[in-house]
C-alpha cells in the first residue's frame, strides 16, 4: 500500500511542478505585454524590473496554482491509465479513491498553505507590487537623444543632433534653443560636436560642446525694439548642464495603498467591512434628520389646514391647492415646489453616498471571501483533474492540455461572471464567490462515480457504436 501511495505521489509531483512553473511563466509574460509601454525606455535599472517580476509572480498565484492542480492531476492519472497502471492498481483492489487518497492529503496541504498565502503573503505582495507599479507608470522617459529630432525632455530646452556616436558619447551639429526667458526663444546655441556625460552623483547631465557659437537677444521690454542688441559669442570649448532630478524615480509611500481592498488581509477585511456598515448605518438614520425640517414645516400647517376644510362647504374637485386660500396659493405652490425639490436632492445625495457605501461593503466582503476560494477551488479542480485523466488514459501534453483548457476556462468564466454580478450587487457577494465551485463540485463528484466503474465517457466508439446501433434499430422498424 504504502508503494502505491509512493508511486501515485512521485508521479504527481514531477509535472504538478513543471506546470505550474509553465503557467507562472506565461502569466509573467502576459504581465510584460501589458505594461511594455510603461517600462521601455525609461531607463530603469535591472533590479526595479526583477523586483516589479517578482511580486507580479507572487499576484499570479491565485490562477497558476489551481490550473496546474488541474493540469498535473490530469496528466498524472492520464498517464498511470495508459500504462495501464490504474488497471493494476484496481486489480491488487485497491479502488480508485483509495488510490487518490495521498494525492488528496498532499492537495488539502496545498490548499491550506494557498490559504495563508493569500492571507499573509498577497496582501504584501499586491501592496509592492501595486506601489511600485504606480511609481513606474508615472515615470518620466528617461533622456535619449535621437538623431534628426528635437528633444524636449529637459524643460525650457529644444535640442537637437545631426549625428552621434553611443560607444564613445559624441554628438555632431548641435542645436540647443533656450526656451527659459519670458520674452521667447532668445537664445539659441550651435556647436559643430560635443562630449555627454553624467556627474558622479548622477544629479546632471552634461554636454561639453565645443567649436560653436551662441547667439542671443538683449532686450528689457517686452515689445519690438529696433535698437534692440544682438550678442553673437564663439567659443572653442563650453559645458552646459541639465537637472536630472525629473528622471530620477519617486518611490511613493506604500501606506498611500494600503487601504486597497486587494492589499488586506482578513482581520483588515473585517475592520474595514464593519466600519463601511456603520457608516451606512449612520447614512439611514441622517436620511429623517435631513428630511425632519421640511416635515415640521408640513405638520405645522395642519392646523390652519383642518380649519380652511372645515369652512368648506363642498370638496375640492381639481387640486389640493383649492384648499389653500386664493391669496396665499401662489406662494405655498412655491414653498412646495422649493420643500420638493429641496427632498429630491437631498435624497438624491444620500443615494449615491449609501450606494458607495454598499460597493465598499460588497468589496470588502468579496476579497475577504476570496481568500478561502483559492483553497477550495484547488481541491475542487484536483477532483476534476483526477478522475478525468483516469477516464481519458492519456498522458504527456496532448489531450490532457486541451482538456485542462477547457474545464479551468469553464470555471474561469463562471467565477469572473460571478464576481463581477457580485460587485454590482445583482446577486450576494458570497454567493457569488462560490458560485463557480458551487456548479464544479457536483462534476466531480460525477467525474469520480464514472472513473469508479470504469465508464467510457470520452470514448469515441462507445458513442458511435451507440449511434450505429440506433440507425439500424430505426431501419428495421421502417
């Protein structure tokens, strides 16, 4: 027994490990094409990607680990049929659950180290990640100077080179406009080469030009001047300096993030959901204060009301206003219109501020169910993936990976639908969190009872004998 435990066990963990490692690096890859445009050309250095790399690694875990739950046991109990190990097994009676039995420890380990992962380690990890992601976005190009274009990237300055040389720094036929003065362009450098290169500190960048001449305007109005002066200054060898400060990344401060609802664990969850609750208690019970002054101001004309419908003599037959003197009927169609309209805006407003306080709560309650999802929804897979590789008996990369594919997008689909009706509030949160488990776990079930008595599911000749058998029964009644 304890051989078969062994076998089952090796023979699971070798591509439960390749696969998940496979998925990781697809997803990694997914994550760079999102976010090309913000991270080329900015000039970061090597350990800000790495870093960026690997708390997104850590943020793909939720959809990595239960795919090649599903992929590797697939593979694993595909494999064991076609080598017709599973009939062994079977044969030495042992039965199929029995069989899955260590898998199924080793999986409920799994699920719980995913559990507190996605309490302690996620919530860390999206914090980083969502920060340092902030922090790259709102990153300035780094400065490159291209050939035959003006570069802007310096404020107050328009350069341009006619040719350069990266391996040795040198820039040919320079042309540097100074945009600083209040008064225009006024200033314009020209220089038949130059050298860059950055200060020791990496604070400036300098050029050091040489064989040029700048020119520039000396005038104090504002307005043309035609006596105005004309400075024409050559020089044989000049430095000009550019702040690089507007390059340098700004690290944000990570408590700015740290009341997102992806970057909390559940103690946080729960602190944060009961405050939103008492908050859109406090909305309701201030819905009547608001509405109270509007109300007095009704119920203090009761009594005048009461006696004009006594003096009465037959009841009104067109408006109410006909209950209102003639004389003051203008003014209290005005007071109820302004009453009216004073309510519908003040309803309206506390509308849109109860219904964000629903969202939140909605949030909270989604997030902090999420976290025992992932739990779950491996061991559901796992009792997809099982008895399915048992039934198909294919090992490798081939029917394995397409049915994998489609039963992880089945879940995929459903969860995101969910989720996302639950976040719009069309149907509870926690229902909507476990409604794609909630569909699955029965599949499994019946996926188990098939593999169990050795059912044909996925056989081809099964059904086209069945077919054959069919058309020939109905040929034979005619």
């Amino acid at each position: 027994m304890k051989k078969i435990h062994l076998l089952v066990i090796k023979a699971f963990i070798r591509p439960f490990v390749v696969t998940f490692f496979i998925v990781m690096f697809v997803l990694l890859m997914l994550f760079l094409f999102k976010y090309i445009d913000d991270l080329i050309g900015k000039g970061f250095e090597w350990h800000v990607i790495v870093r960026l790399l690997w708390y997104a690694s850590a943020t793909n875990v939720a959809m990595a680990l239960p795919l090649a739950m599903l992929l590797s046991s697939i593979m694993t109990f595909g494999s064991l049929g076609e080598n017709y190990e599973l009939v062994a097994i079977k044969s030495a009676g042992i039965s199929l659950q029995r069989a899955m039995m260590p898998l199924l420890v080793l999986i409920s380990l799994l699920s719980i180290s995913a559990f507190f992962f996605s309490d302690y380690m996620l919530p860390k990890a999206n914090l980083k990640m969502g920060s340092l992601l902030y922090d790259v976005r709102n990153q300035k190009a780094a400065f490159l100077i291209q050939e035959g274009v003006f570069n802007n990237s310096f404020a107050g300055y328009s350069i341009r080179v006619k040719k350069k040389d990266p391996a040795k720094q040198m820039l040919y036929d320079i042309l540097i406009y100074d945009h600083n003065s209040t008064n225009g362009n006024i200033s314009t450098l020209m220089a038949k080469k130059g050298k860059m290169y950055t200060t020791e500190d990496n604070q400036y960048l300098v050029l050091k030009l040489m064989d040029g001449v700048r020119y520039e305007e000396k005038s104090g109005e504002v307005n043309y001047n035609p006596r105005q002066r004309f400075i024409r200054e050559k020089f044989k060898e000049t430095e000009q300096k550019f702040d690089l400060s507007v390059f340098t990344m700004q690290h944000t401060d990570e408590g700015a993030f740290k009341t997102n609802y992806m970057m909390l664990n559940q103690k946080e969850l729960r602190h944060f959901r009961d405050s939103a609750q008492k908050n859109l208690d406090s909305s309701y019970r201030t819905v009547y204060q608001l509405l109270r002054p509007g109300y007095v101001l009704f119920n203090s004309q009761q009594d005048r009301l009461k006696k004009v419908m006594q003096k009465q003599i037959r009841p009104y037959k067109q408006s109410v206003a006909e209950l209102v003197p003639a004389d003051l009927r203008s003014a209290a169609i005005q007071n109820a219109s302004g009453e009216a309209a004073s309510v519908a805006g003040t309803l309206a407003q506390k509308k849109v501020e109860t219904e964000d306080f629903r969202t939140q709560i909605r949030r909270y309650i989604i997030e902090y169910q999420r976290k025992f999802t992932l739990a779950m929804s491996c061991l559901i897979l796992f009792s997809i993936g099982a008895p399915l590789g048992a039934i198909i008996r294919k090992g490798g990369l081939g029917l394995p990976v397409v049915m994998s594919i489609i039963f992880f997008l089945i879940y995929h689909i459903i969860s995101t639908i969910a989720e996302k009706s639950a976040k719009e509030g069309s149907i509870q949160p926690v229902l909507g969190m476990w409604l794609a488990i909630i569909i699955l776990a029965p599949l499994g079930v019946f996926l188990t009872y098939k593999a169990t008595v050795d059912s044909a599911l996925f056989n081809v000749e099964v059904y086209k004998q069945f077919f054959q058998g069919l058309f020939k029964n109905k040929k034979a009644k005619v």
